[in-house]
C-alpha cells in the first residue's frame, strides 16, 4: 500500500536496491530474530547510499513503532523514521524529506495497493491488530487491539484483485478466527469465505493463523464444501501443555486442541495442517516438553515450525522467573524438528505417485526445473515440488503433476498432459 502511494504520485518502482533513490525497509518487531534482521537490513541498505543511486533511506513498521527513538540515535543513516501511529501523515512527511509537492493527501489505503507477490498470488488483510494478550507477544503493543474491518471493504479489495488477475488469494490476520467479532457481535469467517468464493476469478483461497479455540464447525463445513478454499488449516498452538498454555495465557488447553484437530481431519481427510510452537517458555519444565513432544508425534502435522522463546520487551512472559537457558531451548528446538522431519518424510511418500494441481511459481536458478506448488504448500513458507523444466509453461500458470520423488521437506514431479 505504501508502494502503491509512491506510484499514484507517479515515482517509478524498482526491485534492484542499486537502482533505487529511495530505499523503504517495513520492519518487524516481533521476535528478537527479526529485530536483527531488520536492523541489518537498515545498515546493509544504507551503503547504497555511497554504492548506488540511494538518496533517501525510510524505514517504517513493528520495530520503528516500538524502538523509534533510540533507532533515530543509533542508526543516524536512516533519513526517516515512521511508526505505525504516524501512518495517517505517511506521504506528508515522505513529500517533506525528499522535497515534492503534491497536494495529495492520500494514506494508506488497502484499495490503492500495488501487488509485490507476482502477477497470481496476493495477501488480502481482513484485520489489524490482536485483544489475545498472549503473556509472549508484543504484537498488542505495538498494533493495538484487534479491529475487524468492514465485510464490503474487504470484499471490494477482493474484486479488485481478481480483476488484476489474481488467482491465488491469501486471507490473512493476526487472528483470522476472530474476525467480525468486534464489529458483528459474532466470527464471520466462515461466512467472508463463503462471499470470496463467488468472486469470479479466484482458483485458490486460503486463510492463515487460525487460532484452535475459535475454529468452529461452521468454519470447517465452508472449507469442506467449497472446492475454491484449500484444505489447509494453519493453527499457532505454541504448546501443548496445560501448564505452560495457562502462563502462556492462551485460550485453549490440550484436551480441546486434541479435539479440534482430530474433528478437522475427520470431516476433511486430506487436509494439510499446519502449526508453530514456543519451545523454552518460562517455567516450562521437561515434563511439559515431554507433553509437547509426544503430542507432535501422534498429532503427525504435516507442517511444523519451532521458535524458540523470545523475552519482549514490555510484555508478562519478560518478567517471569524461571526463564529456560538458550541451550536447553536450542536443544528442545532440535529435538521438535528431528521428530518433525521423521514425520514430514512419511507423509510426503505417501503422496508419490499421485498426481496434483500445482501453480507455478517460477524456475531454479539454473533454470532447469520449474518450481511449483499444490494446495499442500504456501509460498515461502513451506516446500516446493521441482518439475523438469520443459520451457513450455510459465510463472503464474496452473499444471497437473505427479508426485515421482521426496527430497527433504520438497518433492519432485513430472507434468502430466492432458
């Protein structure tokens, strides 16, 4: 949206930084990983200033929100800082730094977007914020509360991507399972899936971060019924024991998300369920690991993530006693992804020999395979199905495949022709 502001002022949008008079970084602040990241991206990005083109260097999002002050003393080859709180001013203070002017007044504005995710695939945002208060995240704080926005307006979004073009649509929150709550009195997932589902144009829906206590049976039911929404569920559970989901201050407890993942598989058989956990909260003890872990290996997820814990800064979980060593939470981590990738191997052999509906998402950089991925993956995230190239298809097309080989978290394929 900040790159469609650029455009609607008729700057030129590049992807090569050397070629840029202006380089924007959105950062995160949400784990210590990503404020790293984020901040060497800062001083990486800042020496195109001397090597390119780069006249101005902008840096707003998570992080600038939550640390802008000591960044503007520490990173001084930064030339603008903006904080989410500022965002309404977003072009004013773009047009004073780098002395244009326009009597626009435009902010960000979901309809005035331009697409960074190719020609096919695009995240469509149906909520800001989170009212969760996991003990852990800083997201609250540096976001505020959860605040829905309004059905017509995402669904106007909506349209508005599929006339681009867009084929693969990604709904997206912090907590997609709460959406409409605040604004309906009620979730409405269920039913904003639903109304997507009629705009022509679309082949692929998903929705991502779909927390366990607030998947309900309405929901399941839409996704069973609807052959455009992928039979996939993501859902951050961070743990499984009671113990460690109570400090965590989550909402829902072991006995419940058992029930809740076996409910799904029943009614979908061939869903691909996806989850993220929290090893090394504190207090979390290695009976309460053991829980997870055992719960990892009978809940056999065919997509798992492991973070180790991260102390925020303004959040409970910093103050907590009994904070884990970071070699235990390493070894935990370690731990978690050896069974996990026991399990995934299992899982993708048992997919050879079938065949898939795959999108292409582009080509090796050799450019003998082509990459692509069925409705078992989401881009760059999970893994991808590597097809000998045979020059006759391109980015953004949809190809049948038979699964013929497993490599790691990846399979390999062979087009099928019709």
């Amino acid at each position: 949206m900040c790159i469609g502001i650029f455009k609607k002022e008729n700057f030129e949008i590049v992807n090569n930084p050397k070629e840029a008079e202006i380089i924007i970084i959105n950062t995160c602040g949400f784990i210590e990983s990503a404020k790293e990241e984020a901040i060497n991206c800062m001083l990486e990005m800042a020496e195109y200033k001397s090597a390119g083109n780069c006249k101005y260097l902008i840096a707003m999002g998570c992080l600038v929100q939550r640390y802008k002050n000591e960044l503007e003393k520490s990173i001084p080859e930064v030339d603008l800082f903006v904080s989410i709180d500022e965002y309404d001013n977003l072009w004013e203070k773009i047009s004073n730094l780098v002395n244009v002017k326009s009597e626009s007044k435009n902010t960000l504005d979901y309809l005035n977007r331009i697409i960074s995710t190719g020609n096919t695939t695009a995240y469509l945002k149906i909520a800001e914020g989170c009212s969760n208060r996991c003990t852990y995240c800083a997201i609250p704080y540096i976001r505020g509360p959860f605040v829905s926005r309004k059905m017509e307006d995402v669904l106007s979004e909506a349209e508005q991507l599929a006339n681009k073009g867009i084929k693969e649509l990604i709904v997206i929150a912090q907590d997609t399972t709460k959406y409409g709550i605040d604004i309906y009195g009620k979730p409405c997932l269920a039913e904003l899936l639903d109304k997507l589902c009629k705009i022509e144009g679309f082949k692929w829906i998903r929705f991502l971060y779909a927390y366990p206590e607030s998947i309900t049976d309405e929901l399941i039911e839409v996704v069973k019924q609807n052959d455009k929404i992928c039979n996939y569920f993501d859902i951050p559970l961070q743990h499984f024991s009671d113990k460690v989901l109570k400090r965590m201050n989550r909402k829902s407890d072991s006995k419940s998300i058992e029930k809740t993942i076996e409910k799904i598989r029943l009614e979908i058989p061939d869903v691909i369920l996806r989850t993220t956990l929290i090893v090394g909260f504190p207090g979390e003890t290695e009976e309460d690991f053991f829980e997870l872990y055992e719960f990892v290996n009978r809940a056999k997820f065919e997509k798992l993530g492991v973070f180790k814990y991260s102390k925020e800064d303004g959040t409970p979980a910093a103050k907590m006693k009994e904070q884990v060593h970071y070699k235990t939470k390493q070894s935990r981590l370690n731990k978690i992804m050896a069974l996990e990738q026991q399990i995934s191997k299992i899982k993708l052999e048992e997919k050879i020999g079938n065949v898939y509906e795959a999108i292409v998402d582009g080509f090796s950089d050799d450019n003998k395979f082509i990459c692509a991925r069925s409705y078992m993956d989401i881009p760059n995230e999970d893994g991808t199905i590597f097809i000998k190239n045979n020059r006759r298809v391109k980015s953004g097309d949809f190809i049948k495949c038979k699964i013929t080989a497993v490599k790691n978290y990846d399979m390999l394929g062979e087009i099928i022709e019709e």
